[in-house]
C-alpha cells in the first residue's frame, strides 16, 4: 500500500473513533488514549496527524459544515428551487436523510454548546440568515408582490422556523432516540407541522384576509 494512502487511512480511523467518543462520552470525558485504541493506533501516530483533541473536534464539525454546504446535497437542491412552502413535503423528508445520515456529527454540535458554549459552531449558525436570503428573499418578494403570499408574515421566518424545527424534530427522534415525542408518529407530526405553517391557526377573514382575533 503506497505511503500516502496508509497515512489517509490512519487519519480517517483516528477521525472516525473520535468521533464516534466524543458523540457518545462528550470531548472532555473522551483522551487521546482512548481514540488511539478505539482506531488500533499507537498514541504517537494520532499525534503524527492531528495537534490534539481540540483540533480533531473541529475537523469533524467543519467536516459536517461542508455536507450541509454541499449543493449536491439533496436538501440544497431543494432549497435552490426556491419553491417554499409548497415544497415543504420534499425539505422534510431531505432534512430526515441528512439527520439520520449525519447523527454523530450532529450530537456534536450539542457537545460543543455543553463543553465550549457553542464557540465551534457559532460561525455557522451567525451566517445562516444571510445563506437563506441569497437564496429564497427575491423569489419570496416577487410571490408577494403577485398576492401569491400573505402580506401578514415575513416568508423568510417561515424558511427559517420551517428549516430549524425539522431538523430539531428528527434530531430528537433520531439522535437522542425519542420517537413519538410529539404524541404521534413522524409522518402525522411533520403534516401537522406543515398544515400550521402553510394556514395558520386562526380563521381569516375571506374578504380582508386578515385572521380573525377575540373582540375584533
């Protein structure tokens, strides 16, 4: 086997162990030691790649970050159509298959905010609002501009509570191993969420469109 790929190959075990640790026992709980031996590596070797824990943390929420940016990536194709919310069924089901595709990665994102207040992740998540206008605020306008959107609420914050709570959704089902945490099964609760999304929970008006509140 030529010289870079063995060095590859060491790398991606020591990765791997690790992140399998500190997804399960947190990065404070978790040594060099141990992702050594989790990898069938010398300590040395692990060193050879990797400066120290800290450094191996990062590499695997930045090695997360790149799926998520990945524009081949199912859910970023989705979002590159820009056809929210009717797209809502389709965001869903991709939101699922990258959670339960990526859920070491995301319990990371969890031990961070735990272990380092959130300082390794922080980045990502102060940019998310700008990613989403660049891809949804001028399709969003021009449908609200044709009366194809309500004038009540801002579409951006619907993409954005719509993006945060499937993921938040399928992250407690299937990173913390909660099914049913809403009182029903996924597919029910994921309708419901959408049905309330797309039409709100008070009546409307059919001439004003504006909702109907208590004492109007």
């Amino acid at each position: 086997m030529p010289q870079e790929v063995k060095w590859e190959a060491s790398r991606s075990k020591a990765l791997e162990a690790a992140l399998e640790l500190f997804s399960h026992q947190g990065f404070g709980a978790t040594t060099m030691r141990q992702i050594a031996e989790k990898a069938g590596l010398s300590v040395g070797n692990v060193y050879h790649h990797f400066k120290g824990k800290e450094e191996m943390f990062q590499l695997l929420i930045d090695r997360y970050w790149e799926r998520l940016l990945d524009p081949e990536l199912r859910l970023n194709r989705v979002f590159a159509r820009g056809n929210f919310p009717e797209d809502l069924e389709e965001m869903a089901d991709a939101i699922e298959e990258v959670v339960a595709a990526n859920a070491d990665h995301i319990l990371l994102i969890y031990v961070d905010v735990i272990e380092f207040r959130g300082q390794h992740i922080r980045a990502f998540y102060e940019s998310m609002a700008d990613r989403f206008q660049k891809i949804y605020a001028e399709r969003l306008a021009e449908r609200r501009e044709r009366g194809e959107l309500t004038d009540g609420t801002d579409p951006m914050v619907g993409v954005m509570v719509a993006t945060r709570w499937l993921f938040y959704f399928f992250t407690v089902e299937k990173c913390f191993g909660v099914p049913m945490h809403f009182g029903m099964g996924p597919e029910e609760a994921v309708h419901g969420f959408i049905q309330l999304l797309r039409q709100g929970l008070l009546p409307r008006d059919a001439g004003s469109g504006e909702a109907k509140t208590t004492g109007s």
